[in-house]
C-alpha cells in the first residue's frame, strides 16, 4: 500500500484515521496545531455520523454518546420561544437506534483521537504549508516548521480555508453567507421541558440555537446579518448580544449571562461554491475543505464523517487512488450538493423580513410530517453496502 497522508485533524481527518486503521490502510496524520485541546463550543451529531462511528467501534460510539446528550425533539420556534414546529424523534430512534445528539467539540475530538490505536501516526504541530510533485509522481510537502516530507498520496482534510485545495483548485471560491455567528457554553441548567431538546428560535431578523451538552453545561448559538470581518470586543461582547437579543424570551439573555466572555467565539459564516472536482492525480479533498456548507442543518461534521467513511471504504477496494478517488465523488456528489443548497436556503429563510416570516412560518407550521420525515431519513442513511469490514 502506498504512504498517505492526512493533512488536518480535525472531525474529518480523524475519522478517517479511524477508518484507516480498523481496514488496515497504512497513514500519518498532520495536524497544524501543537496540542488538542478542549477548545470550541457545540457541535450537534445526527445519525448519519453515528452510525459511521458505530461502524468504527460500538466503544467510541458508546463513548460519545456517555460524552453527549441525545435529542427526543428538534425544535423549530418564534422569537418568544413558541413552537412552529416540533419534530419529534421517535422515528428516528425507531429506525436508525439513536437520535441527533449534541457534544461539546472539543471532547468530541478528543474522544476520537483516545481510539487510535497508533498515537505515533498523528504528528502535530505540522502545518501544511505546500506540496510539489517529484518526477516519480510522489509529492514533497513542505511543512510552516521548514521540514518535508515525501509522500504518494495527499488527504486534504484541512477545513473551510484548505491550504491544499488552494494549491490545487486555485479558483475555488468561498461564498459569504452575509451572516455572523457567536457560540458559547453556558454554565446553565435548562428546565426539564428542554434538556432533551435542541431548539432554534427565528424572529427579528435573528437566529438563536440551544442544547443542553451535559449536566450544567448549555450550548448556544447567535447569528445575526453582518458585514464580514469585523472584530469583537471581549469587554462588550456580552452587553452587545443580551441587547440584540432584548426582543426574545428570556432564556437567551440567561444563557449569555453565564457564558463567560472569554469563551465567546466569534465567525462569518460562509459556504463553498460547489466544485466539480475534489481530487487530482492522488490528491484528494474531504469535509470542508471540499464542500464547506453553513451549519443551518447541522451538517457539516457529519458529511465529512461520512466523507471518511466512503473514502476508506473506495480506497480499500482499490489499488489505483485516481480511481477510488473518482467514485468517491460520484458517489458523494448527489446528497452534498443538495445538503450545501439547502443549508444556505435555510440560512436565507432563518433571517429574513417580517412579511416573508410569518409566510415561511405558515409554510413551516403546514408542511406535511410525511415530507420533513423523508428528508430527515435521506440524510440519516448512510450505504452499508460498501463496506470491506
Ligand atoms: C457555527 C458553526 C456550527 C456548526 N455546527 C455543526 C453541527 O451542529 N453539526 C455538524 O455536523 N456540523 C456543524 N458545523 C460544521 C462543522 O464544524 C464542519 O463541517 C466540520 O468541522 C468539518 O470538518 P473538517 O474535518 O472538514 O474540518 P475542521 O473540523 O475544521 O478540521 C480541520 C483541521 O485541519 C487543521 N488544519 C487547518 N489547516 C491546516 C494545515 N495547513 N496543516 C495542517 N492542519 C491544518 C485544523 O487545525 C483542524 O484541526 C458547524 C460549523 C459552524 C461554523
């Protein structure tokens, strides 16, 4: 088998790993970071990424949901916190085993690097920085700490700002969705109405999501229209928020309240202008890095788990990478199109104008369960077939 390589640590980059190594396919991971640390706020897993992780190991799935808090319901209300629409997710559980649940990001990472067996085969402090291609088509990549390493293959799994894909696909372009984000953890209990619940409140041009994340600790998140780049004061930040958000219920005031500033994480919220390609020679993008979404629907982590888990799979039944790597992306390229679409449909209906509210709040309130069911378990699915193990 030929040498690969990981650029990224990140969901995608150690999913991969994961699935690496339970086929027995031969990697070194490099991450740019020198430790992983318990960084971020939430991050909502649905049960297509955990049944890629059930896949890996039933023992890391167990401990990410012991890690996490598991939804009944998604739901969807106004800015006053009364419901348009209430998803229960007994179906889900029903067919799939479990429901979306939420985790802090950092634990979850952390959790997914405790399962690799071969600690010695994720470097980090290693920041990608270029490749070249020598002339027996391996490739040379130079790291930010000035050392190379030779290499056959190349897993651009990088993010939403890839330095791969910017090697390789020059023009790609990211899309600014024109909204920005803040996200928190609050030192928080929610009422028993709500634990087991991941909620989002829509109204006056705003965006609120919730999730308890474990005892006493409560995640959120607060997207408004913005300019892009601007820079937050830590001093104000929290002032700045419980004002914009004076108009809707009470909790959201209470949740930023007990988040300490200093934890607030401030970010644009972009996408990436569909490609038509995610691969050249042997190098390959994954996850953001090839298909960045807004987070609209929560999707995001969880296509790039699935991007690991499909890509694994390829390159085990595989001994030519261009290949694997082309069926990779005929066979992805159908549900993430349509996931990066309507998640930045979502963001648009998320936030719009009082007229277009209350008629998007009808069409909410009236869509057939039928219809939202089958879009929920069109993403949940994941193919079985293809796995080797
Ligand atoms: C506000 C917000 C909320 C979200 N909520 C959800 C959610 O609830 N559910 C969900 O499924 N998705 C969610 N997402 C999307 C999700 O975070 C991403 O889709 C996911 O993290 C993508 O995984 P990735 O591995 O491709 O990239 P990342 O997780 O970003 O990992 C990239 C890794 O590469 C490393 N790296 C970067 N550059 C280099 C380099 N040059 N050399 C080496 N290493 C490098 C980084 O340090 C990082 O560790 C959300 C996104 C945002 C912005």
């Amino acid at each position: 088998m030929k040498n690969i390589s990981i650029i990224g640590g990140g969901i995608g980059g150690l999913t991969t790993a994961l699935c690496f190594e339970k086929l027995g396919i031969e990697y070194t991971l490099y991450e740019k970071v020198n430790k992983l640390k318990t960084v971020g706020a939430g991050i909502w897993l649905s049960p297509n990424a955990l049944q890629v992780l059930e896949w890996i190991n039933p023992s890391l799935l167990h401990s990410i949901q012991r890690s996490g808090n598991s939804f009944n319901k998604i739901l969807l209300t106004n800015h006053k916190l009364q419901p348009i629409r209430d998803s229960s997710q007994d179906f889900v559980k029903d067919m799939f085993g479990y429901t979306t649940l939420a985790i802090h990001r950092g634990v979850l990472q952390k959790i997914l690097y405790s399962f690799i067996n071969n600690k010695a085969n994720i470097q980090l402090n290693k920041g990608f920085e270029s490749y070249f291609q020598n002339s027996d088509h391996s490739y040379t990549i130079n790291f930010h700490d000035q050392s190379t390493q030779i290499t056959n293959v190349i897993i651009g799994a990088d993010g939403i700002n890839s330095k791969v894909r910017q090697q390789i696909f020059p023009k790609s372009k990211l899309r600014y969705s024109g909204q920005t984000c803040w996200r928190g953890v609050a030192d928080f209990e929610l009422d028993n109405n709500l634990v087991s619940a991941g909620f989002t409140l829509w109204g006056k041009k705003l965006q609120f999501g919730v999730s308890k994340l474990e005892n006493g600790k409560t995640y959120w998140f607060a997207v408004m229209l913005s300019e892009p780049n601007l820079q937050e004061n830590r001093e104000t930040v929290k002032t700045k928020l419980i004002e914009l958000f004076s108009q809707h219920h009470p909790i959201v005031t209470t949740l930023i309240q007990n988040t300490s500033a200093n934890k607030i994480i401030r970010g644009d919220l972009s996408d990436l202008e569909w490609m038509n390609k995610w691969h050249t020679n042997t190098i390959c993008l994954i996850g953001d890095a090839a298909h960045a979404m807004t987070p609209d629907l929560g999707q995001g982590g969880a296509q790039a788990m699935e991007d690991a888990f499909y890509l694994s799979n390829l390159i085990h039944q595989s001994n030519a990478f261009d290949v694997a790597f082309n069926n990779f992306y005929n066979l992805r390229k159908t549900k993430v199109k349509k996931l990066v679409e309507q998640s930045r449909l979502t963001s648009k209906m998320a936030i719009t104008n009082k007229p277009l509210e209350l008629l998007r709040n009808i069409i909410l309130k009236y869509s057939p369960e039928k219809v939202l069911q089958k879009q929920m378990i069109e993403t949940y699915t994941i193919d079985k077939t293809i796995c080797g193990v």
